[in-house]
C-alpha cells in the first residue's frame, strides 16, 4: 500500500541518513524488488557500496525434519 511505502521509506532514510546499516532477505529477485520497493529505496541500498547478493540455490526446506511431525 500507500502508506507501506512511506514507512519502508522513512526507514531506509533515517537508518542511511545516521550512517546505520540496512539489509533485507527476500526470495524476489532484483527487477521483483525494485518494483516492490521503488526504485528510490533500492538506490539507496546499494549506495556508500552496498550490493545486492543473489541466493539462487534450490530450497533446503523439503529436507527438513520437524520432530513430532512425520513426513
């Protein structure tokens, strides 16, 4: 939303502007981000050397074991 824009916004202006670090995981890949986010929010993440890394190996989920739960 609207308004979820602003907050994400105001976020990454105030912790950049007090030279505070940012980081954020998420399974998008960059072009999914940057439409997500804006492009403002993204420049500011890689601004001062910031850098996007790409995890794009296969889910490790369908190997884990819950105890109690069978599988």
């Amino acid at each position: 939303t609207k308004n979820e824009q602003v907050v994400l916004h105001q976020i990454v202006d105030r912790r950049t502007a007090s030279m505070r670090s940012v980081g954020m995981l998420t399974n998008l890949n960059y072009e999914a981000m940057k439409t997500l986010l804006g492009e403002r929010i993204m420049d500011r993440m890689t601004m001062n050397g910031g850098r996007w890394v790409n995890f794009n190996w296969e889910s490790w989920r369908p190997n884990v074991v819950q105890p109690g739960i069978a599988k």
